[in-house]
C-alpha cells in the first residue's frame, strides 16, 4: 500500500470541499481551485476527513494512487493558506522593481527584462534584492518561479543571479596563475 496514498487528509474548518464526477472543488478563504483526478482511485470524505484507496493492485494505479493523494493535498492547503516562493537577487547592478502589476528586472543585459505574472499570481518586490511570489496554486507558483530563476540562474564563480531564499550556491575557486 502506498505511504502517502493511504494518509488521509483533514480539512481545514474554513474550507469547503466537494466530489462530483471524480473532481475535487475546494473553496476556502484564498480563493477556488478544482482537480481532475482519475477514475482508477476511489475518494470518500467523511466526517471533515478525505480518503483515497484503489481497487486493485495494478502497476499503474499504485503509481498514481500517492500522487492523487498530495494533488489533492495541494489544493486543499492552496485554498486554505496559499503558497509562497521567495527568490533573492545578487549582483553588482541586479535589482528588481515593481510597475503595476508587471516585475523590472535589470539582470546586466543590455535591455530591462520585463515579467508578466499569469493569473492567480501576485509578485511583490518589497526592495531591490527580493522578489515574493503568492498564489493558491503550488505548481503554478513554483512554475513562475522557475521560470524568474532562469532569466539569470546563480553562477559559482562569484554567487551573481537570482537564487531561490534558502538555495546554497557552491563556490568554485577561480584560475590559478602556474608558474
């Protein structure tokens, strides 16, 4: 039996959820999100509690039988407190600022680099070293993040570019002279 497929998952007190036709709708305080999942897992909510189970032991319903299960997690705990990513901006020069709704970047290109968040994303810079990343949906807020990041990923010889807040970079050692 799966590990994770078999914990069941308890729903917060502010949010709502219903099963119709295989899909999950939980509403909560941050907002609405709803999940397909498959037809070869079975979902019962009782007493505030979701279960999953399978019906039988096929190889490709234990493999998707803990992945529903943490989807289904995500949407929960989405609508319920929402999800956050910071990213951290170091360099000479690199900085990060607010127009509207739209992120600046001055990465050392010769032009600014202009973010678009997609919807159910807010971006916040609070200074110029600090970008903050919200929203209700986990795979959409690591995916923006991502995709930040790699404008200008952190290189190791001197640590300049845009690291996640707790992401160790290791340092390389520069050339040495031979004589």
């Amino acid at each position: 039996m799966s590990r994770i497929g078999k914990k069941p998952i308890n729903i917060p007190p502010k949010v709502q959820v219903s099963v119709d036709n295989h899909t999950i709708k939980a509403k909560g305080p941050k907002g609405e999100l709803s999940l397909k999942l498959p037809e070869s897992i079975d979902i019962s909510i009782e007493n505030n509690i979701i279960s999953f189970s399978r019906p039988n032991d096929e190889k490709k319903v234990r493999s998707i039988h803990g992945l529903t299960r943490a989807l289904a997690s995500n949407v929960i705990e989405g609508v319920a407190n929402g999800y956050t990513k910071t990213l951290q901006i170091n360099g000479v020069g690199y900085k990060a600022e607010m127009r509207g709704n739209r992120l600046m970047l001055s990465l050392g290109f010769s032009h600014p680099v202009l973010v678009v968040p997609p919807d159910g994303i807010d971006i916040i810079s609070p200074n110029a070293n600090t970008i903050i990343i919200n929203g209700i949906d986990k795979q959409l807020v690591g995916q923006t993040a991502a995709v930040i990041r790699k404008l200008r990923p952190p290189e190791p010889y001197k640590g300049k570019g845009i690291r996640y807040e707790n992401e160790y970079v290791r340092h390389k050692a520069g050339k040495t002279t031979a004589k």
